[in-house]
C-alpha cells in the first residue's frame, strides 16, 4: 500500500469530527485493488463523526479502485465523480454518498481557498 493512501486514511480517522459531513450517516467501503490482492477501507460516518478502519464488511456504498488510482485522489490529482465518468473507478450502492466524498478528498496540488486569493489581493491594493 502507497504512502498517499496511508496518509489519507490515517488523516481521515483522525478528524474525527467532519463539520461538512454533520447531517449524514452512511458507511463506505473502499476495495483497493494492487498485485497481491485487495486492501479494504471501512469509512463510517455518524451524523459528522468519522471513523476509518480496515474492516472487509458491508457498506452503504463500495468503491473499487486500483491503488495507483486512489493514490491520485488521495493527492488531490482526481476527483470521485468524475473519476467514476471515466469508468476510473465503480460504485455499488447508494451512489448519493459519492458526491459527499468529493468534501473528503484534499484539493489539487497547489489550490488554494478562494477566500485566501481575495484577502492576498486586497492586501497588494
């Protein structure tokens, strides 16, 4: 398993609270797939409260991947939803959850918020 998945993950579970998440419950499973087998991911979410494990169970949603792939995400290089378009990644279950991944996983390198760019700007006037 990559760095980058570890590091998500880890960061994730740690957390704990996810304030953009504080109206759902749902539980996610990601299957990474890699040369020797298949890593799995337990997400659940308890109305905001997130807690990650390596637990193999049933899940609301899956997400199947390979690993070079979630470690694209887990950069900030791709996105869940259009990644699922281009057939990147699969999805069972409720699919509604996938679009409130897209709050989890971090932005592309080097982004940054909107709110920093204007108060940068302001202060160059």
């Amino acid at each position: 398993m990559s760095d980058a998945t570890e590091e998500f993950f880890d960061e994730l579970g740690r957390h704990g609270r996810e304030r953009l998440l504080r109206k759902t419950t749902a539980t996610i499973r990601f299957d990474i797939e890699h040369d020797h087998g298949i890593d799995h991911w337990f997400v659940a979410i308890t109305k905001g409260d997130v807690r990650v494990s390596r637990e193999e169970r049933d899940a609301d949603t899956v997400i199947r991947t390979t690993d070079a792939f979630f470690d694209r995400m887990a950069r900030g290089e791709a996105k869940p939803l259009p990644a699922w378009v281009r057939n990147d990644i699969a999805i069972e279950g409720q699919f509604q959850f996938v679009i409130l991944l897209e709050r989890l996983f971090p932005g592309p390198p080097g982004a940054r918020h909107p709110r920093t760019v204007a108060r940068d700007r302001e202060g160059e006037r």
